[in-house]
C-alpha cells in the first residue's frame, strides 16, 4: 500500500474515532494525546499510525470502521504497515 492510501485510511479512522464516544477517550488515553491534538496531528504520519495501531487492537473496531466506510478488513493493518513506526511481525 502506497503512504497516500494509508494516510487517507487513517485519516478516516481518526475521524471516526472522533465521533465514537467510547473509544476517543480511551485512544487520548493510550496516546497521551489531547482532544485539542487531533486536528494538529492529522496530517503527522507517525499519529496517523498511532491511530491505526490502536484500531488494530480490535477485530470489533476494524469491522465497525470498515463496514462505515467500505473498506476491505485488512486494509487498516495495511495501512499501519505503510506508515511511520511499524514493524512487520513474523510469527514464523
């Protein structure tokens, strides 16, 4: 995945995150970022893939986010791997 797609991806999912009441405060949480960050963030790509990291965490979220917004389920954990900060893991 080229970084544009992954950016627009985590764009998305921070904007959806945004507008999710339970999940925001526990992604600032994990982040140790403020509400008033976001928007300053949107366009750092090692957040964005802080923002993908923490979606990752949870098979329930992935599928949330992407049934709103037609994207194929790997496609997050895609992303997380185009941008700044990743580490592929190999379990072999």
């Amino acid at each position: 995945m080229i970084p544009e797609r992954a950016e627009h991806i985590a764009i998305l999912a921070l904007g959806w995150l945004a507008t999710n009441e339970e999940l925001l405060p526990l992604f600032l949480g994990s982040s140790g970022a403020a509400a008033e960050d976001i928007r300053a963030q949107a366009e750092n790509p090692a957040f964005l893939g802080s923002v993908l990291e923490f979606l990752t965490m949870d098979d329930v979220w992935v599928v949330a986010f992407c049934d709103m917004n037609t994207l194929k389920y790997e496609e997050p954990l895609m992303a997380r791997y185009a941008l700044p900060g990743a580490q592929v893991v190999h379990w072999t």
